[in-house]
C-alpha cells in the first residue's frame, strides 16, 4: 500500500515570472473563464501521455459497469480441454486451471474492483473532507481536538488498520472497501486541512471579510474552490492505493468469495503455476499496474496543471 | 532542552494509548456479535451450545465481563508485558511474538538498508543528471515502483531469480540468501516512496537563493548539489521516516504471505484468517509502537541536525 | 584597456509553453575596468537577465538566440560549464538579491566565506585568515565571533555583509550586485552601499549594479543605463541623465523618484497650517492603543503597538510610516476589526467599536473598506473581475442583479478600466490593473473610509504614479479619507496631508507632512529623511548646473 505525498502549496510567482507572463498578456486573446476551461482542455488533449492513461482509465470504468460489450466469453464457465492455454487471439489473457478465458474473468473482476474503490474513496471524500475543513476552517479547540485524532489514526500503518476492521467485520468485498477507505481518511483530512489553512489566510479571503462576506460566504465562495485542486489531484492518487489495497487484501485471502474474483484474487490463483503458466499471474498483475500507473500520471499532469 | 524530551516522550505514550484503545474499540464493539466471532476462533459454534456450556466457554476467555473490564485488564496486561492468550492456538500471544519476531526484524533491517541506499541514490542521480531523456527516466522509476501490487512484484521476482535463473530460493526462512527477495520485494515500494519525497525535497533545495550564492562562487555542480542541497534536502526528508518504517512492518504481512516465510507479517495474516482478535490487537499495537518511537527518534534528532532549531516549541499549530 | 565586458546585440528570451516571451532584445554594453556602471529598469525590462548571462547562471528556461557577451577575454555565449565555472567567482563576484535567503542555513558563516577564499588558490591555515579578512573587509566587526554562527543568527543587514564578503572572497573583477538591498530597510540600505562603493573604489574593482531605483543608481555609479522592455533607452553620467533626460521614460522615473525630483527634498502635496492638523470629528480615531502577542512556546510575549494614538480627518488622507516590524501592519489591522486591542479604544464615526463582536461591527464595515498592499494575492484567481467587484454588494445585499452590474460598469470606469474587463480573470490582468481593480471593489459600498496598506508597493515605479494620481482624484472626486501606510517617504508625501512616524511600535513623531518631513524633531525621522537615494547624485548635477552657469 503507498502512502500519498501531500502536494506542494502553489509557489508565489517570482518577480521574473510575472514579468514573463505580463509580457505574453498583451498578445494572448482575452478568454474569461469558459476560454480559460476550454484552453486547459486543449494543453491536455496535447500531452499523449496523459490522453493515454485517461483512455485506459475510461477503459476500465466501462468494463466495470457492461462487460460484455468487451469479450463473449462467460467468466465462470469452465472448459477443462482449454485449461491453461497460452495467450492467443481467442484467449487474449490465456486462460486459467479450470480453462476459464482470463480477459473475460479481469473484465468481470472490474466490477467487483471498482465497486470496491468507489466505496472506499466515497469514505474517504466525505470523512476526510468534512474533518480537514471543520479543523482548518474553525482552528482552536476542534482542531486541536480533530488532528490529535488524526494523529493516531496516522500512528497505525493503514492495512495493519484495515486488517483489524476486517477481522471484525468478516470477510467480503464491502468490509475490505470500508477497512481500506478508513485507512485513507486521515491523509486526505490533512491535506484538506493544509489547503484550507493555506487559503483561508490569503489577502483576498481577508479582502472578502472586509468586504462584509460572513464566514460561511467565504467558505462556500473562495476557500472551498481555491483548494480543492492538491484534494482532488490526492483523490485521483488515493483511487491507485485503493486499488493496490484492494487487491492486497484479496490476495491475502479477506475478499469476495469464490467463484467470484477480484483482481487481487486472480493475480493470486495463478501463483500456483508460475513455472508452467507464468501468464496466469503475470498479466493480471501488469493490467492491475497499468491501470494504478495511469491514475498516478493522472495525478500528475493536474497537479502541475495547478502550479 | 529535557523538557522538551519528556514533553514529547509523554505525548508519544499517549498517541500509543490512544492508538491501542482505538484499535481494541474496532475489535471489540465493531462485530455484531464479539463473543460468537472470539469463540469461532477456537472453533466454538456458538449457536450450537447450550446456554450453560455458552456461558463456561465465555468464561474461560473472559468474555463474560463487561468490555470496559475487558479493556482494563487488557491495558493492564499490555502494560505488563502480557498481551494475552491467542484463542486459536491456545498460546500466550508474547510466546506467539517472540518466535516470530527475529526473522521480521532481519527482513526489515536488509530491507530498510536497501529502501536508503536504493531511494537516496535514485533521487540524487535524478536531479543531478542533466540529460533530458535520462533526467525524465529516473524520475518516473518511483511512480512505476509504487504502482504494482507488492504480492505481484514478489511473484516475479520468484518467477525471475528462482525459477527462471535459480540464483535464490523462492520461498522460507532459513539463511540469508531467503532473505534477498522478500526484502527487495519490500524496499521497491519503501525507496520509492522516499525517493518520491526527496526528489521533491532536491527541487525545493535547489531552487533556493543560496545555492544561486554557492554557485557563483565557482563551486562545481557536483560540489553545489554534494555540499550545499543534499543536507538541506535531506532533512525535511527525515520526517517521512516513521511513515516508512509503518510501510515496512504491513509489506511484511503481504510479502512473509507470498514468500511463506514465518515471521510476525505471516502471523497476522493466520491470525485474521482465524480472526483471533487477542492476536490482532497485539500485533496492530506493536506496529503502533514501532511508528511511534521512530516518530519520536526523528524528532528528537531533528534539532540535532538542524541549527535552526534550538529548541522546538509547537508552532505548528 | 579593453574594457572587461563588452555585450554585443545580445537577445534572450524565456520559454513559457510553445512560446518564448523575449526578454533582452539587442542590448550593447561595456563595462571598463574599475568602472562603476548601474543597469536600471523595471520589472520585465531585463536587467536581471543580462545580470544572469553575464555570469552564466540563467534558469534552464533562458534561450539565449543571439549576440556575444565577452569577460575579461573569454566569450560567455555558448561557453562550456567548465569555462564559465573559471569565470565566476574569481572574475565575476556576485550580491545576491535578498540576503535572507542567500546563505546555507545549515552552514557556518565561516565554511561558506571559506569556499569563496579557496577558489584562489588559497589552503590550509591561510584559508582561515582569508575567511576574517574578508569579513573585516565587507565591514563586520567580531568577524572571527561571526564566522562561527549560522546565518540565522545574524540581522539582514550583516547577512548581507556577509554576501559581500563571499563576494570580495575570490578577488574578482568584476561584482555584480542585483538589487543588493532592496529588501532591507532603507538606513541599512544607505549604510550598506557606501560600504560597498568605498571597497571597489578602493581597489580599482568593476562594479555592475542592478536595481529598479534610478535614484540609487544615480547615487552610486559612474554611468546610468535605463532599461526598457529589453532594450537600452539611454545612457551617460548621473549627472547628465539627471539634468537633461532625453527619453520620456527616464523623465517619468525621475518624477517619480523624490531624491531626484525636487533636489534631494521631499516637497509635500499639501500644506496645512499647525491649528489645521486637528480636526474636531474625524472618520476614525485610535486612542493610545496597545497590541500584546504572546510568543508560542517560549511562554513570552510580544508588544507589537505601543500606547498608538492615530486618527484619520474627514476627506484627508493619514500616512503611517515606518520600517519593517514598526507596528504600522498591526495599526491598520486593528482599525479593520480584525484584530482586538489589548488596550485603548478604537471609535469609528463616533461609535467605540472596540469591544463590539463582528456581527456588531457588521453594519459599519460598509463605512471602511481595505486596499491590499499585494494586487497579486488579493484578487480571488478563480472570480471573474464583476464578481470580485460586486462581491460587498453581494455579501450586503445591496441592489439586484442589474443594479449591481450597473454598478460594477460605474466603478470600473472610476478606475479608468473599459468595461470590456468585466469578465477578465485577474490571470489576464497586469499588476496595475489589478490593484485598480481592488480600488473598484473597496468603493463599492461607498465607504467613508479606505485603509490603503502599501498599495503601490509592489508596482514598479511608472504604474505607482498612475495609482497615486487615480487615489488623489478620487478622494477629491467621492470626498475619501485614507488611512495610509508605507514605508516610503516619497510616496507619503505625494498624497497624504498629515503623517505619524512609527517606530517598534511606538509614535515618534506625528502632524503635517510638510511640518514632520521639512523639519523632523526625532532623530529616527531625520535618520529616515536622510537615507533617501538620490540626493547626492542630485547635490553633484546641481552644482556642477551651477558651474555651466
């Protein structure tokens, strides 16, 4: 399991920069804000990579919702003359002990997968969101009183948590979502809380006070938009770690049940023939990295898109 | 200056109490039925027994008293060095831990050695080299280490070095060279993480006026980056060290699974298979130790490395 | 001699994206040898990046697509890291611009003089010697005391002697001084430059200074060359510029610099007489306020405000004045409402406000409204500029949706901006405009009162006179009070009636400005006064007119 990096607060713009960037206003279209969308949407339909790992990203998402648009195969119907086969045409991923074709089974474990995520990220988002900004947004006692919280959350290691939650709650897709969700919260309500702190004292927040904005105003209007941008960018970071978690959590054998798989859990059966059908594990495992490199890279190009 | 010591020390114990009473509050009040999902570890059907004999068993693991007594005694236990009976194995979990804990220890110091050497070298060739196609290589490696699952990375490297070359053992726990795999398996992930972090700290450094200073007297670049970034780079750093060392002990549970190496990674991973709860516990407190006291080292260090700070008052917050 | 450098046509742009913004366009330059030269301009007009490319450390991001700059011999241009290494240090020698962060926090004064002292070639016990030499050299006493602190324990003032020594370190012949004390208070400034000049006059040392001041230029150099938007616009002696400027550009930085304007004397807007200063019922008054902050931590406190009297008559502008850490910040603050006093009383027309809460205080902040000193900062980046300007409107639910757009339109066009602005981002703003904007958002409620906190210090000189000139006219034209604060003297005297000098926290000094600026009582105003570039360069082109005629 990663632990994310809290991303760097916006630099102040040297005076060299802004000299820079002055002298490019003068010829540069008048945009507002629509043109200033439509303009960063243009500066990343430019980067390949990025267009790339989005792809993949949509990719997956669909396959979890109609996997069928995607193979015709059944993901539980076994074929004991087509066991183990090597990647072909047919079988683009091989096929597994019980000759189940393994494209069909990945396809089918997205739903479990991203179901899962989705669980553990809407944990995340709401608990962490609503503790960062409660702490940063009100300070004194309920801060003190929140981060300590958070604090010892910190102090134990997230799946060492999310093992102690599935213990007692039993085993299966939703508790290991809920044990990994939990296990995220405390570093997304410190970067909330980073952020809002960060903004809250900003000149034009002071300057929205002394217009006569009332806290709530200032919250909703300036802090909140101003830094959801390192939220978002460590919720797209947040969604790889739930996935590897997920999938850590089903290889150590506390997920859905069989015949039902996982991806984790995929990854995992094949471990028994890696001398004589390496593919079984292997490519599972490299589709799992492709999909969690991509959200990282995500990741990424926004956050240097909010420098 | 010592009292600033026994401040921290004394708020380390108290995130450790807190982080223990948290940890006994999900294992305790959080199942529907705590005393069905205890005696199923010992392999007790509950539904099965008779009211008489139910109430015998929860008497002799001590689940007829109520939770804050059991957490009391629990504590107390804790606090004399007896972290209680496993259910599933009918042993005292301290006997459970003592067995286990030198081959864990072993693969995480081999691991921790590899994690600094592997991260800190990474995130300094990244920012000292200056060919583009390079430069970008090295500083992509971190993301791709991080974004495979660790069982995976481990199944390749027994695919790779066991079976395919046959240079190592694929899996157990006698001798040093079981002990190559696993903790590369686990340094991947830990020098990633800390090289992610340098380099970012490298950046900072390195855009710093005084280095501007540095270099226009003449100093070469090798000299700049080796004299004047790397301390300063590197202390900043020094606080995702207790972070590491918590990825470390829960890539032991994942990694001692997959190599089948008996270690205390192994142990949790039985004992939430036989959700053996007084085992659990254990286990999850002393990885909050371990945290906790690398937290408390790094902080207490911190001052020393850094003349800036004389004495650390909270200003954080 | 061959002087020791020569540019020629020298053009550099900076790359941003797919297109490069051109920052020095065809510039010739020589600098000879023991030569004092100063490279004014301001922000955006290149000085800086000739700096950098004379001595080689220009950012990755610097395209240099034409010209030749020769030192000492040795052609800059395209030269080999290993040749430009030889360069620096030995021949160029350089001051960097902000002394705070321009040393190693974590090494010893010493170590760091010492690596300047080796690159000559020196070693072992000698390299100590060097190390004291030099800081003796750069004026600090106890240099051996010095040498074995980290620099955080040092005042920026001897930081910055401690540049200066890493500087004159390696012997160079040439030193490069960017903006060496803009970010010191203006008595250190002086102190520091005279040092500086006295040490390269003496031995017979190069000296490229860099700055945005024509004043301090023109104060310390044997020629002025004026930049603009890359390009040389004029240049000659101090005293030639200064009696007879041929472009309109360096006329317009010679009004706007007091030292040079009005021969060394700062000539107040307005007179008024003593019984004038006084008025019987003004906008705000603070009566011996006192602001204590406690130290975290440390268990101490801090006395940030003094026993502070201020007040502020109706229609009349009311300057603080101070350096860094005077208590001026603190005083504004807490005419806002947004800090509490520890003692006194504040009174805002008529009304004690000082123990009111915020939603007391809620109907009188229509009355008093905040000009941020960073247009940079004070703009939310993601409000168009309608809504930042009708955000008070908003928040007091002044008028609907059209009133409050015809009043966005009104307000823009008291500031002099189009209306076609309107749905700009401040992204798509300069920084002029920017703080135009914020005037426009603090009159939208028509308040009373508007506190200005350095509003035109972050602006380069030409765009402060249009600010100052736009805040006059409408204070004649909405009958405005001003509570104004700066640190620069001039700039209070161009629009304020009455001043109160601060220093740590305390009121040294306070009346009319032509009263405390023409003949100061305190010695810290006379201090003040004194420091003001500009005046010797103005004493030498007035004499020398005086000569010719």
């Amino acid at each position: 399991m990663t632990v994310p990096i809290p991303p760097a607060g916006q630099p102040v713009p040297s005076g060299l920069d802004r000299a820079v960037e002055e002298s490019l206003l003068d010829d540069a279209p008048v945009v507002g804000r629509r043109g200033n969308t439509v303009r960063t949407l243009k500066r990343l339909g430019r980067k390949p990579g990025f267009v790339l790992a989005l792809v993949l990203i949509v990719f997956v998402v669909l396959t979890a919702f109609v996997p069928s648009w995607f193979t015709g195969f059944d993901p539980t119907a076994t074929s004991p003359k087509d066991r183990l086969l090597s990647p072909s045409l047919t079988h683009p991923f091989g096929t597994d002990d019980l000759g189940r074709d393994l494209w069909t089974r990945m396809l089918h474990g997205s739903a479990l997968t991203i179901k899962a995520t989705l669980i553990a990220l809407s944990i995340a988002i709401v608990a962490g969101l609503t503790l960062g900004v409660v702490s940063g947004f009100f300070g004194g006692l309920v801060d003190v009183v929140l981060m300590r919280f958070v604090d010892v959350l910190l102090a134990v290691p997230s799946l060492l948590f999310a093992l102690a939650i599935v213990t007692a709650l039993g085993f299966g897709t939703v508790p290991v979502a809920i044990a990994v969700g939990v296990g995220i919260v405390p570093g997304f309500a410190r970067t909330t809380r980073a952020e809002v702190l960060r903004v809250k004292t900003l000149p034009y927040v002071e300057a929205a006070r002394a217009g006569g904005a009332s806290w709530l105003r200032v919250l909703v209007r300036h802090v909140l938009p101003n830094s959801w941008g390192p939220v978002l960018v460590l919720a797209v970071l947040d969604t790889g770690v739930a996935i590897i978690a997920i999938a850590s959590l089903s290889f150590l054998g506390f997920g859905a049940a069989p015949p039902a798989a996982e991806w984790g859990t995929l990854i995992s059966n094949g471990r028994n023939f890696l001398i004589t059908a390496p593919w079984v594990s292997l490519l599972p495992g490299l589709f799992v990295g492709a999909v969690v490199l991509s959200l990282n890279h995500l990741s990424k190009t926004l956050q240097e898109l909010g420098r | 200056m010592s009292r600033y010591i026994l401040g921290r020390a004394a708020q380390a114990v108290v995130v450790l109490w807190a982080a223990y009473t948290l940890t006994f509050v999900v294992l305790y009040l959080l199942p529907s039925d705590p005393v069905a999902l205890q005696l199923g570890a010992a392999g007790i059907e509950t539904d099965k027994l008779s009211p008489v004999q139910l109430q015998a068993a929860m008497a002799k693991y001590g689940l007829d008293r109520p939770v804050l007594e059991q957490y009391l005694s629990s504590l107390w236990g804790a606090l004399h060095g007896d972290l209680g009976t496993s259910i599933a194995k009918q042993r005292p979990v301290t006997a459970l831990l003592g067995e286990r804990i030198g081959s864990t220890v072993a693969l995480g110091a081999v691991a921790g050695v590899l994690m600094l050497v592997g991260g800190t070298v990474l995130a300094y060739l990244a920012s000292y080299v200056r060919w583009r196609p390079a430069r970008i290589l090295l500083t992509r490696l971190p993301s791709v280490g991080a974004s495979f699952p660790q069982f995976f990375i481990g199944l390749l490297l027994i695919q790779l070095f066991a079976f395919t070359l046959g240079w190592l053992p694929a899996t157990g726990s006698d001798g040093f060279s079981s002990l190559i795999l696993p903790a590369l398996t686990i340094s991947l992930l830990t020098s990633s993480l800390l090289a992610q972090v340098l380099m970012r700290s490298f950046d900072d450094t390195l855009s710093q006026a005084y280095i501007v200073t540095a270099r226009a007297k003449g100093l070469s670049r090798a000299a700049v980056q080796w004299k004047h970034a790397f301390r300063n780079a590197a202390l900043p750093a020094m606080t995702i060290l207790g972070v590491i060392v918590g990825l470390t002990v829960t890539s032991a549970i994942v990694v001692e699974t997959v190599f089948a190496r008996n270690g205390v990674g192994k142990l949790a991973q039985e004992s939430v298979v036989a959700q053996d709860v007084p085992v659990v516990l254990a286990i999850v407190a002393l990885a909050a130790a371990v945290f906790v006291v690398v937290n408390l080292v790094v902080d207490l260090l911190y001052p020393l490395l850094d003349p800036r700070i004389v004495h650390v008052p909270k200003v954080s917050r | 001699m061959s002087p020791l450098v020569t540019i020629n046509d020298l053009h550099v742009g900076y790359a941003r994206g797919d297109r490069v913004a051109p920052a020095v366009r065809g510039v010739d330059l020589t600098i000879g040898r023991g030569e004092i030269v100063a490279l004014v301009g301001e922000s955006g007009s290149g000085k800086t990046t000739v700096a950098n490319t004379v001595i080689g450390l220009l950012p990755d991001s610097a395209l240099i697509s034409g010209g030749s700059v020769v030192v000492d011999g040795v052609e800059v241009v395209g030269a080999k890291e290993r040749a430009l290494r030889a360069l620096r240090g030995s021949v160029i020698g350089l001051v960097p611009q902000d002394p705070m962060v321009g040393l190693n926090p974590t090494h010893r004064i010493g170590r760091q003089v010492a690596e300047a002292v080796r690159r000559r070639g020196v070693s072992g016990p000698q390299v100590d010697l060097g190390v004291i030499e030099a800081l003796e050299q750069a004026g600090i006493d106890d240099a051996v005391l010095r040498a074995r602190q980290f620099p955080h324990e040092l005042s920026g003032g001897l930081r910055q002697r401690v540049l200066i020594a890493i500087a004159l370190a390696g012997r160079p012949r040439l030193i490069i001084a960017d903006e060496p004390t803009s970010a010191l208070d203006v008595t250190v400034q002086s102190r520091i430059l005279d040092h500086l000049e006295g040490l390269v006059r003496e031995s017979g040392t190069s000296l490229l200074i860099i700055t945005h001041d024509l004043a301090v230029a023109a104060d310390r150099s044997d020629r002025v060359v004026v930049l603009q938007d890359g390009q040389i616009v004029e240049q000659g002696r101090p005293a030639d510029i200064l009696v007879s400027p041929e472009q309109d550009y360096t006329k317009r930085l010679i009004a706007a610099a007091p030292g040079l304007a009005h021969g060394g004397r700062i000539v107040p807007r307005f007179e008024l007489a003593p019984d004038q200063v006084a008025t019987a019922d003004p906008v705000i008054r603070l009566e011996s306020v006192s602001k204590r902050y406690a130290v975290p931590g440390a268990g101490g406190s801090f006395l940030a405000l003094d026993d502070v009297s201020v007040e502020v008559a109706r229609g009349r502008t009311h300057a603080l004045v101070g350096e860094s850490g005077s208590g001026k910040t603190t005083t504004l603050r807490l005419a806002l409402g947004l800090e509490k006093a520890t003692s006194g009383r504040v009174v805002l027309d008529d009304v004690d406000i000082t123990d009111l809460g915020w939603k007391q205080t809620r109907p009188l902040r229509r009355k008093i409204q905040l000009v941020h000193q960073n247009p940079y900062a004070s703009l939310d980046p993601r409000f168009t500029i309608r809504q930042s300007i009708t955000e008070p409107l908003v928040s007091f639910k002044v008028g609907d949706r059209r009133s409050r757009a015809a009043r966005a339109t009104e307000l823009l066009d008291q500031v002099a901006l189009p209306a076609s602005y309107l749905d700009r981002l401040p992204s798509e703003l300069s920084g002029g405009q920017r703080q135009r904007v914020a005037i426009a958002r603090a009159l939208a409620l028509e308040p009373g009162l508007v506190l200005l906190d350095e509003p035109v210090s972050a602006l380069d000189v030409s765009v402060q006179e249009q600010i100052l000139a736009l805040l006059s006219e409408l204070q004649e034209r909405l009958g405005l009070s001003y509570l104004f604060i700066s640190h620069d003297l001039a700039v209070v005297a161009q629009v304020s009636h009455t001043v109160s000098v601060l220093n740590r926290g305390r009121v040294v000094e306070s009346g009319s400005v032509a009263h405390v600026f023409g003949s100061p009582q305190s010695e810290y105003t006379q201090e003040l006064i004194a420091a003001i570039p500009g005046q010797r360069a103005e004493a030498v082109a007035r004499s020398r007119e005086l000569v010719h005629d």
